[in-house]
C-alpha cells in the first residue's frame, strides 16, 4: 500500500515558531536601528544586521525543532561579507542578538559562538531544484521598507519535489485589520500579522503576539471597478506606469496600494484588495525567495499566481524563478480579464518602444 501523503503539520508548527522568532529579533532591531546596523552588498541593495540575524535563527530553529531530517535551505544571505576584516563588531551585534532572542523564548538552552552564527548563516546556501525537499528563506523581505519603519516579511516556504507544500509569512508591521481603506487605516490597529498555509489545508492568519488563527479567503469581487490592486513601494522593484496602464484597462476606479514586501501575498489572501501587479525593469531574474511562502498564502486562500504569460511560478528551478515578464495574483474570477489586461499593456508597451 503506498504511503499516506505528508500532512506537513509539524514542518508547520516548526515554520511558524522560527518565523515568529526572527520576527521579535527584527522588531528589536527595527526599533533602535542604528547607522552601523546596515551594510550593502555588492549589487548596493542593503543589508541588516537583522537580516543576517533573521537568517541564522530561523535556521537553528528548524534544525533544532526538526532534528532527525536531512536539511536543505535556500536562503538569501550569506557570510562573505561578515567574514571580511572590518565586520567583527558587526558579527558580535548579529551573535548578541541571535543569543538573545533564543533566550528570551525560554525553550531553547543554546548559547552560539560567533561561528555557529556564521555556519547558520551559509546553510542557506542549497541550489534548491526538483528533488527532495528544501526550506526556501527570505529572513526579511522589504529591506528598504524595513529601513524606512514600514512594511516587511519574514517569509518561509518548504518545497516538496519542487512545489510548495507550506508557507509561513511574519508581517511584524501589518495591521490586523484591512489595509487599503482609508475609513480603517486612521483607527490606531494593532499590528503584527502571521500568516500560514499548508498544501490543501487553506490559509490562516493569526495575530504575531499568539491569537488563535482563523481561516482567510481571498476577496470574492467579480467587477474590477470595485477591486483594487496592491504593487511594490519602490519603483525600481516593479514597473508603476504599466500597472497604472493594466488597472485603468481593466476599470480599477481605486488609486493602487503600495506596501513592501510579501506583505501584499498576505493582504490580498485576507480579501484586503484583489490583485497584485509585478512587473520588474528588464533584465530582472526573480529569486525563490522572493515568492515561495506568498505564492502558497495567497494560492490557499484561493488565489492564483501566475507569469504575465498566464502560467504557474515554477520553483524547482533552482534559486531563480524562470519567467514570462511579471507576477501577476488575483481571484479565479478576475484572473481571465486581467490576462487579457496585461498582454494588451505589454503589446503597447511593445509597439511604443520598437522605431517606425
Ligand atoms: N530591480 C529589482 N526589480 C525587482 N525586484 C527587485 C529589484 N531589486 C530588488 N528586488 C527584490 O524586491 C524585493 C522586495 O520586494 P518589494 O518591492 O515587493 O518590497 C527585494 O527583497 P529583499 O528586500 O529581501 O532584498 C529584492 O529581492
Ligand atoms: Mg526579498
Ligand atoms: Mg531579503
Ligand atoms: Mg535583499
């Protein structure tokens, strides 16, 4: 008889507690950020001492909480530069707040050396692919959001075989209620959201500070006049005029609502807007991480995610995510108009570039 199919509930559990974890590491940081906190990397994005932490916990949780299975992780960071002359200082803060954290959960009787920092850090360093399992890492998603005080995620997926089987998504900054309205964004809500989603199972939010879960759907509209659509905050991250173009084909009425990160997965899995449009500059190869845990909160609300092309997100290429121009997410329902939408802007964007 063959085997049941994996159920995934404890690499849930497990996902949950490191993500909730790295998110109290990151509101500590986020908190009292200081100058000497942010690095660039070599591409010149920036990089936290948060993120570095971020990193290297959620992989000693998983480790530690899943202890008898071979471990694979994906994940964005690495140590060259923790390791150069000049970083020492850097690497004691990332060591001290690493140590911290796990004290302060109280179940975790570690004390880490600066190399087992390290040594966490660069086991996000698998290729990924089609076989197995592998854990897939961003330790925090929307590090200019994160620098500016705004919206960020820490985002985690577990890929099985190549597909995404469960994803967790800490959004310390998210407002448990709606965002996108303005009648509910002048209330003072409480922030701090966590969602969770395994393969077949739906998807949950719950407050990061321990509410009970519920159950969240994606927003149900079937008229594109009342939906609205969320992007990325920084224009260098997604084209904003072809978006713009796309929604007033479509008849979006609403102006777009620009927030950080794979926030935007979580937002439109609870029904808080109905798309989501991303279309980066050219020559942009989107990485896994970017997309794993979103793509699965939003898919088991009911969602999809698809390419500009209309196909799925295929994670098993590797650490890069092989694209038709673009990520676009909404509802069954919309997604057949917002195709049509979206070829017809990327034709026009076509013709208007090519000479006469
Ligand atoms: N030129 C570019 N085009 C598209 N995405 C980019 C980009 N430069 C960086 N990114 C990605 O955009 C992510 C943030 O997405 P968003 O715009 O939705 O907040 C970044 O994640 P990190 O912040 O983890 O580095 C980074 O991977
Ligand atoms: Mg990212
Ligand atoms: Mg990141
Ligand atoms: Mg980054």
């Amino acid at each position: 008889m063959a085997a049941p199919p994996a159920s995934y509930e404890k690499e849930l559990a497990a996902a949950r507690k490191a993500a909730s974890l790295a998110a109290r590491l990151c509101q500590g940081v986020q908190k009292s950020l200081l100058q000497s906190d942010v690095q660039s990397k070599a591409d010149r994005s920036p990089v936290t001492v948060a993120d570095y932490g971020s990193q290297a916990l959620v992989s000693l949780v998983l480790k530690t909480e899943l202890s008898s299975e071979s471990f694979s992780l994906v994940a964005e960071e690495d140590s060259g530069d923790l390791r150069k002359d000049g970083s020492q200082e850097t690497l004691r803060r990332i060591t001290n707040l690493v140590n911290d954290t796990l004290s302060s959960d109280g179940t975790y009787n570690l004390s880490l050396s600066e190399e087992d920092v390290l040594v966490a850090i660069d086991s996000g360093k698998s290729e990924g692919g089609p076989h197995g399992r592998h854990w897939v890492l961003d330790p925090i998603d929307g590090t200019k959001g994160f620098l500016r005080g705004d919206q960020y995620a820490i985002a985690l997926g577990l890929l099985d075989e190549g597909k995404v089987v469960l994803g967790v998504l800490a959004c310390p900054n998210l407002p448990l209620a709606p965002v996108g309205h303005s009648e509910t964004e002048s209330l003072a809500t409480k922030v701090g959201c966590l969602f969770s989603a395994r393969i077949g199972a739906g998807t949950y939010m719950q407050s990061l500070d321990g509410s009970p879960p519920s159950k969240v759907h994606v927003s149900n509209i079937e008229n594109p006049a009342d939906a609205s659509f969320f992007e990325s905050f920084e224009a260098a991250h997604s084209l904003h005029d072809l978006s713009s173009s796309i929604a007033t084909k479509l008849g979006v009425q609403a102006p777009p609502v620009r927030i950080d990160s794979q926030a935007k997965y979580g937002t439109l899995a609870r029904g808080d807007g109905a798309i989501y449009l991303r279309f980066p500059h050219k020559g942009y190869r989107e990485k896994i991480w970017d997309h794993a845990a979103g793509c699965i909160v939003v898919t088991e609300a009911g969602g999809i995610a698809t390419d500009a092309a209309g196909n799925a997100l295929d994670f098993s290429k590797g650490r890069y995510l092989d694209l038709d121009t673009g990520i676009i997410v909404t509802n069954a329902k919309l997604m057949p108009l917002l195709l049509n939408a979206v070829q017809s802007s990327l034709e026009e964007k076509v013709q208007s570039a090519s000479p006469l």
